[in-house]
C-alpha cells in the first residue's frame, strides 16, 4: 500500500467535498471500514447489507451495488493488506435540517495503511481502558455505523498510551456496551454473551460473523444487557472488529482475564473463515 | 445578499474541504447559526462563548478571537439581513477516532440568504409538528451545538408541509425538549418554563437571551423537566431561535393555544434588544 492513501469520490480520483456537503454540516452519512486482503475486500456483502439498513432508516438513496463493487474492486486491486474506508453521505443540501428531496449522495472510497498493531494483541491479548465517556442512549440511530461519532472521538481521547489499543465504552446506565471501535464478548459456563444494541453501539460486521461461527460450530451464544459485574465474573473476554479479527482480553483496569479456550477457538475459526490474523 | 453564499475557509474564500477532515469523517467539530443585519453579527458574544465551551469540552483548539471577529465582519459587511454559518471542525487527522495531539481545525463561514418565513409565523403563531424520532440521552453532549446532528435531520424529514415551520422532539423518556432547530418555552401562571438540556438538546443563544430578558423585566422563568401534560396545560408557548426570535406556538398536533401577553411580551423585549422581528 502507497502511503498516501487513494482516494475515489463519486467514481473519480479526488481529495475533496463541497463545504456543505450534509455528511460535514450534520454527519448526516454512513460509513464502513473493510479490510483487504490480496485485493479483496473482505466481508464485502455483510459491509454493504449494513449500509443499505442505513440508507434505509435515514432515507439516503443507496447507491447501485454493483458500481460501489467495481469502485472498491478497483480502489483495492494492488491491495496486498490494508484497508479501505467506504463512506457515503446524503450530499449537498443547502441550510437547514430537511433534507433535499432530491438527494445525491456522495461517495467516498479510501485506501488506508493497514493499522501497526502489535501481534501480542492478537496472540497473548489486550488491556482495555476503562473510558470515562459514557455512550448515551439513541434507539433511533443505534446499530448504525452512522457519522454521529464524537462519543467515540471523546471516549478515544481519554488516553494516550500505545500499549493500550482499545478503551471499553459504558451507557449512561452502566451497561457495559462495546470498545470504541471493537464490539465486546464474554464467556461464561462455556458460552457467548455478547451486548444488546438496541439503544446504542454499533452493530459490528465482526459481531456479526463472530455469532454466526460460534452457532455453526455448536457454542452457545446470546445477546443480552451486559454489567460491569458480569464482566468481573466472565471466565474469558475478547473483541472483535473487521479489522483485527479477535483480540483476546487479558486486562481491564485491575481486573486480569487468564487466556481462554473458546475466545482461542473463535479467533481459529474467523481467521479460516476469512483469514484474519494470518500474516 | 447574493444568492450564492459567501464562503470563507480558514481565512480565504473557497468552496471545498479536505475529505478526510474530522468534521467529515465524525461529525467532529461544532457549529454556530449567527443572525446578520445591517453587516452586524448578531449577538455575536454569546455564540462565540458557545463555541468556546464546545472547544474546551471537545479538545478542539479554539481559533483566536479577533481573527474570528475579523472574518465574520469581512463575510457579513454587505449583508443587509441574512444569516452568518460558522462551521469549526478539528480539521484533518487519519483514519481513526483519536484525535491527532496537534489537531488544526477548519474553520468555514458561509453567508447565506434569510430563511423566508411567513410574517403570520411572529405575528399569529406557528403550529409544531409532532416528531415521532425521539432525541436520545447524551449528557457528555448536550447542550453543544457540535455537528452530530442526525437526529434532527431524522426529525425534521417526518413532515413536508410548508405550513408547519417547525417540529416538536421529545426524549425516549418521554420529556418535552425542544424544536429540532429552536428553543421551547411554556408560561404557566405568568412565569416561563424551560426544559433542562443538561441530558440533551441544544442551549441556545436566544433561549440564554429570552432567560436573561424575562428575568431583568421580573419575569419569572425556571429551567426543569417538562412533559406533555406540562404541554396540554400551559397557557402560552413559544420557541425561539436566533434566527427568528421568537415565535408564539398556536397548535401542537390537536391542542390549540390562544394568543398570549407573556408571549407578545418576551417578543417586543427580544426585538428591542437584538432587532429581531423588525421587517
């Protein structure tokens, strides 16, 4: 991958948006982060059925499929592992909350280095921050990877040390929810639970996967409201993203998580399903 | 003014910004909605101690005030009645959603025409259109005007009426907030009544000022939790904004309101400080 990223918006190689593009004066878009492989961009179709709920909850008109393949097919063909970036926004509007009736959505693709994360994360775990930022309640928008994303900017800033890759994000309630860029599992009794995002959070491509592979291969898995008590009484506690696969937990603030059976079997089992973590 | 908008980026006048800017990518950033007259920004301090809280709760380095003060003066000088966008973001930063340490924002003001509202909205009253998308709790957000602004543009695209200028929002609990682009007041035995926004909603500059305006003409006004019923049985209501000043609410849904003095009142003392409403 060059380091300058390569960028496409609206089909053509570009480097910028018109100022009052809605996705800058509202955040009124979406957005997927895919990774690539070899050329491919991995999980494509589970990424584009996220993006298609967006638009159909916001009313963005979704863009044609197969152009938005043959885009990133294109953008990611010299690829060998990176990433690439798909964001689509509403368009230019005017002022004013209501959006024109005749929207052009804009559309921008952008290859990205593939993160330097050390391989210890994915091999002996991670230590989570436990984010003072508190993720508030909006059914309205949850599950969607929309461009509201300053909780995630606020949760994120709040430390600054490079061993530590991800921070754990709480509601106003104290549900435990998700990292700021990594959904969240537990293991208990042998089996997954993993958080409930109706009112918030995002529902994750990896997440996704990650409950379909656990069913597939007979581990029980459930969806349900997570406190921080049943964190301190998991047997095993990993996250997971379309990016990094799985990282096993082993820290969050005081509390340390010894290595687990089934977090290890889900990593084998994303990693031979879309060959995540081999490098 | 033109019926092009004027637009000034980081100082010099443009029409694009770079696409990976955080204001783009998360909504990253803040913005305020400033009313012109006569090239005069109007209450321009009490939007610029706006946005510096938002800077200083969000990390954003803040841009110099007189350099500021400068530009919108440059943009607004022949603008005999029009509206000031000032848009700050925390500019370009990677992918990702930690802040970069050295973050220089955007910052874009743009001239744009005055919305043309009908007269009977200040004079006669305007009815609210009941939104059904309800604003979700974010106490580490409320009260900034950042540009995460999805749910107001959720609410505002529920209705297509010419007719009905504004829409009613109330949280998942249930409570009465505000306008998707104003302020709400209720007057109740002949003193106001405003929703706390300390868990979501918008302070806005001309709330601050018809607060400040009721309490130096003896006016009583008391900021709390308000709920429908709070709604049903007030005896005036109106909302407010920078831009229109006050507007007397004469329906919300089915219930009706008469035309009020407290109202009328707050209306004549919010022209005679900031000329709003002279035509």
């Amino acid at each position: 991958v060059d380091s300058s990223p390569q960028v496409l918006i609206d089909g053509r190689p570009g480097q910028v948006v018109h100022w009052n593009d809605r996705g800058l004066q509202y955040g009124d878009g979406l957005f997927e982060t895919v990774a690539v492989r070899c050329g491919q961009p991995l999980l494509w179709a589970a990424h584009l059925a996220r993006l298609w709920q967006g638009c159909s909850r916001f009313g963005i008109p979704a863009p044609d499929a197969q152009l938005l393949a043959d885009e990133a097919r294109t953008i990611s063909a010299e690829v060998r592992r990176g990433v690439l970036k798909l964001l689509l926004t509403r368009g230019s509007g005017g002022r004013g909350y209501r959006p024109p009736e005749d929207a052009h959505p804009t559309r921008i693709l952008s290859i990205h280095s593939f993160p330097t994360y050390s391989d210890d994360f994915r091999k002996t775990g991670v230590s989570l921050y436990p984010c003072r930022t508190r993720l508030g309640l909006n059914p309205s928008l949850a599950g969607l990877k929309h461009l509201n994303r300053l909780e995630q900017v606020l949760g994120r800033r709040e430390w600054n040390d490079p061993r530590i890759p991800e921070g754990l994000m709480r509601d106003i309630d104290g549900r435990v929810v998700e990292g700021t860029m990594t959904n969240l599992f537990i293991v208990r009794d042998g089996c997954l639970n993993t958080p409930d995002l109706s009112r918030c959070g995002v529902l994750g491509v990896m997440r996704g996967e990650v409950l379909r592979l656990a069913r597939s291969a007979g581990v029980g898995a459930t969806v349900t409201d997570l406190m921080p008590a049943d964190l301190a009484t998991a047997d095993e506690v990993f996250v997971c993203n379309s990016l990094i696969g799985v990282w096993p937990v082993r820290k969050i603030g005081r509390h340390t998580y010894a290595p687990g059976l089934i977090t290890n079997r889900l990593q084998s089992l994303v990693a031979g399903a879309t060959v995540y973590g081999v490098t």
